[in-house]
C-alpha cells in the first residue's frame, strides 16, 4: 500500500459525513469556495465543517487570517 492511497482514504472518510475537503492545490479562488460551500450547507439547513486534505500538511495555518476573518467564521470548524 502505497502512503498516498491512506492520504486518500483520510482525505474521503468525512464525506461520508457530509463534511468538506478543501484541496490547496485545486482552489483558484479561496474566498469563493468558502461561500460556496457555506451556501450550499445553510441551503440545507446544516453547518458545513471544512477540513484541509491530509496532503496540505498546515496549510490552513498559512490562511489562518482568510478563514478567521469571514464574516460567516461562525459556520466553519477547522
């Protein structure tokens, strides 16, 4: 088994419950993601709970300020 098939797994295991990955290397737009996905949980009444991928080793330290300073910070749990 190769280290990045467990990556993969970790990064797949909240889905199942209906959390988010969010991929550093796929986002061109961090604020607009974030609304994104906001918008899409308040749509169904839930508050989305975002992780970064195991793959991004510290990168939401790196966007600390962006996530803190939303104005919907209250609907995120990193």
């Amino acid at each position: 088994m190769k280290l990045t098939d467990c990556y993969l797994e970790e990064d797949l295991f909240p889905k199942i419950f209906n959390h988010a990955v969010i991929y550093k290397d796929k986002i061109q737009n961090l604020s607009q993601v974030l609304s994104d996905i906001t918008d899409f949980y308040k749509a169904k009444g839930s508050r989305p709970i975002i992780y970064q991928s195991m793959l991004d080793d510290n990168w939401f330290d790196e966007i600390k300020d962006e996530l803190a300073g939303r104005a919907v910070k209250e609907y995120f749990k990193l």
